[in-house]
C-alpha cells in the first residue's frame, strides 16, 4: 500500500524531507557525525567528492576513497534527531518515493558512528576509543519502539530507582568485529550509556543542584553479570535501537574526550578525533 504524505514528506524536487537527499545521493556505507563542520574534516580524506548537500543539521557528502563509495552525514546532537537520520536513511534505501510503497528486496545499511564520549572507569583514559557492543538508552526514544527489554535493563531501572524503564540493543557483530580486529590496545569494548541530555543528565552540575545525586558514581559502579557501563553521550543507543528495527548495520565509535571519574578534558581534542577518522577510514578501505 502507498504510504500517506503526511507519513512520509517528500519535497517538491522529489528529495526526503530533512535530509534533503535522493536514493543515489548516499552510499550503502555511511559515516555520521553529530558536528556538522567535522564532516569536511572526514571528507577531505577523500579521493573525490561528488555530492555535497546540507539542510538544516544534516550536512552530506558523498565521494570515494580509492574505489570504495562513502557518505558522512551529519546529525546534530541527540536520539530524536537519531530517529530522524535513521528513518530517512532508509526511506532512501527501501521505500520508491515516487510510488511511496517498500521495495520487495529490504537493503542493509552499513552505518558507522563516529563521535565523542566520556569515561566512566579510570583504566579508559583519555584519547582512547571505545567501540560500542551495547547502546543503553536512558531518554524515552525506547517507549515508542519495539526495543529490547531484557535482565540488564532491569537491573539498571532497579539499581538507579528509575521511574520508567530504559532499554538495550546491541551494535553490529560484522561492524564491531571489523573494526576490533588488530585494533590499537587502547580501543575498548564498550557498554555506552545514551543520555537525554548534556549537563544534569551526565551528572554535570553548574548552577543548580541536581535532582540525581551521586549519578557519576552509580554509572561507575553499576555491575550486571560482570558488565561495566563504559562511557557516556546522547546518540548510540538511538542508533542501535533504529538499526534493530529497520534493519541495518550500525556501530558505534567514541573518542574519550573526557575521564568523568578524573575530571580531566583531552588537551587536543581535535587531534583525537582526526586520528579516530584516519584509522576508521582506513579500516573501511578495505
């Protein structure tokens, strides 16, 4: 059946709506940023660049990296705009916009992650990167979706007295094995924790007192059958969760930026990100 309009908007030159993108626009291997500068800062890596279109947050480049076709797009910060990126992605790849009806054959995106994070255990310093197994989302993105209610998220709502329950999802095998495979020693596996929000919501405290004491202590503490919560930021567990539900290869990759058990900021942050893009991009050329 076709889908209505007002499910899936279109605009007049026939691109999806936010993205402002057509099927041939995009590579079935896409990188995604939440800055929409650090998009150049990944595509001048490139050999050539043959799309360059921005609406919004959402800037996109496609281009190639010796014969290997890829997109960068960016994002802008949170898992509503997640919900967004991922389902106009595959709008793209699954759904005839002209028709607006599904392709018979569903196509698998390869999606890779490539963003900032903090700590929360001291052994993951500063400047290392953590590849996430698992997304565990503490905003309300979950309730609206089938996602993945297991123990783990039991023992989180229980464990911080939640009053709503978070969920799970675990990140591409094929991606994460790819990327883990002779990897740096400082590349960790990761168990991330995506927040609603930059400050309170990662127990930052300015200029007010938190409703949630000790939040920074109870991520760092929390154990479930020897599993460690990793790292925080405000985009995996989206990620994860949409590429469950439509189906698609997605993974997570975080700079450590911040130790949050150490109060201590990365003194060239840049330098961290531009050599966590070289050695993705390399591991994607091949």
């Amino acid at each position: 059946m076709s889908i209505s309009p007002t499910d899936l908007i279109t605009n007049a030159d026939g691109s999806i709506y936010h993205l402002n993108l057509r099927p041939d626009d995009i590579s079935d291997t896409i990188i995604t940023v939440g800055d929409p500068e650090r998009v150049e800062k990944i595509s001048k890596y490139f050999d050539s660049v043959e799309v360059k279109i921005s609406k919004r947050e959402f800037v996109t480049h496609t281009g190639y990296l010796g014969k290997k076709r890829l997109s960068v797009i960016s994002s802008g910060i949170g898992t509503d705009n997640i919900e967004i990126l991922m389902n106009e992605l595959d709008a793209l790849a699954n759904i005839d916009l002209a028709t607006r009806t599904p392709f018979n054959e569903h196509k698998s995106l390869n999606i890779i992650r490539l963003g900032t994070s903090g700590s929360l255990q001291k052994e993951i310093s500063l400047e290392s990167i953590v590849v996430s197994k698992l997304g565990i989302g503490f905003d309300a993105l979950g309730y609206f979706y089938t996602s993945q209610n297991n123990s783990i998220t039991e023992s989180i709502k229980k464990y911080f007295a939640l009053d709503f329950m978070p969920y799970a999802n675990a990140g591409s095998e094929s991606l994460y094995n790819l990327f883990m495979e002779d990897s740096p020693v400082d590349w960790f596996e990761g168990n991330t924790v995506t927040c609603p929000g930059f400050y309170a919501p990662q127990g930052r405290v300015l200029r007010y007192s938190p409703k949630v004491e000790n939040l920074l202590e109870n991520f760092n503490s929390f154990r479930h059958d020897n599993l460690s919560l990793t790292n925080l930021e405000m985009e995996t567990a989206g990620y994860y969760l949409m590429g469950k539900v439509l189906g698609h290869e997605v993974l997570s990759i975080s700079a450590i930026l911040a130790s949050r058990m150490t109060n201590e900021f990365a003194k060239n942050p840049e330098k961290s990100v531009d050599n966590l893009i070289k050695l993705a991009l390399e591991k994607l050329s091949k």
